[in-house]
C-alpha cells in the first residue's frame, strides 16, 4: 500500500493499465473488474462485518469518496471506482490502502 508518511491529495485521474495491473500485483485480496476495485471480506460475526461498514463509512465520508457496499452473513463485499472518472483513480488506491489497515485491525 501507499506509504502515508508523506500527506498527499490523490487525484482523480483515471489510473492506467499498467497502473491497475500494479495495484492487483501488489494487493492480492483486490480484483480488477467493470473498471472497479472489488474485494470481500469474511467476518466471524454478522456484527463485526457491519462494525466494519461503519468505520468504512467514516473513512469514506472523511475522504468525501464512497465505495459501494454489500452487507451479507458474515461478509461484506466492496467495490471501488471514481465514477466521474470514468474509472479507479489515485481515490480508489489510497481509499483501498486505508480500508487494509481497518482490515488489519478488524481481525
């Protein structure tokens, strides 16, 4: 993930092939797919996978940058893309990067 020592503002502009191709390398749990990040994760419980939509919500609320998510039993399926982009973006990246560290502490 990024390295957050240094504050950045990430852009909106659209990541390249090459880009996207690095993320997916780099991140294993992420999928590329109908220009979106996509991962899902598993809970113990059903109230720790809505305990974790909730920090989620905040983060993306703080970085006025939404994913969409899916409630299910025990699993919570994200997906990311900066839709006035067209695609993912730097957003997509660095929003991704804080929700590992969420997952991180999440388990």
């Amino acid at each position: 993930m990024a390295d957050r020592s240094t504050p950045h503002k990430p852009t909106r502009e659209r990541l390249t092939p090459e880009g996207i191709t690095a993320f997916v390398n780099a991140n294993p749990r992420w999928r590329f797919a109908d220009n979106s990040f996509t991962c899902s994760i598993q809970f113990n419980t059903y109230m720790d996978g809505i305990a974790f939509v909730n920090r989620v919500a905040d983060l993306a609320e703080a970085a006025n940058h939404h994913p969409d998510l899916v409630v299910k039993w025990r699993k919570v399926d994200l997906s990311l893309t900066t839709h006035d982009a067209g695609g993912v973006t730097h957003l997509d990246i660095d929003l991704a990067g804080r929700i590992e560290e969420l997952i991180g502490v999440a388990r």
